[in-house]
C-alpha cells in the first residue's frame, strides 16, 4: 500500500478494505498478453497469481517495463 502511495485509502476506509479495493484494481491492471506485445509465453505469469508454497502465501505479479533506450546516429 505505501509502495505505490496508496497510503492514503486507509484513511478513508478501513484497512481490510483498502487491501481489498487496491487488490482488485490491481488484478485488472497487472494482466498482460505477452505474445501480443512479443514476448514468449512462457515469460512469466500474465496475470497476479496467489499460491500457497513451502506453508507460505505467495503472491507473483507480472510487470512490464522499459529498461533501456538507444539512439544510433549516422557518421
């Protein structure tokens, strides 16, 4: 929640329902059609997942982003 400065939504709901509301928007957000923006399919999970692992909740989420630009100029 203070990761993304969402802080703020405890204020104006309770906790619980913070959690909830920032998950579900972040279920729509965080979906990807990686053969559409091409990447393999296989490059990760395209949508959140929530799994239990070794007795642990695990949650993995898909992100996309742009690490690098490059200009090459004429001589």
């Amino acid at each position: 929640m203070e990761m993304y400065g969402l802080y703020r939504l405890k204020e104006q709901m309770n906790e619980e329902n913070a959690l909830n509301f920032i998950y579900e928007r972040a279920k729509e957000i965080f979906q990807y059609d990686y053969e559409k923006v091409g990447l393999d399919k296989d490059f990760g999970v395209s949508k959140i997942a929530v799994y239990e692992q070794s007795g642990k909740l695990k949650i993995e989420m898909p992100r996309l982003a742009i690490v690098g630009v490059g200009i090459k100029l004429s001589t």
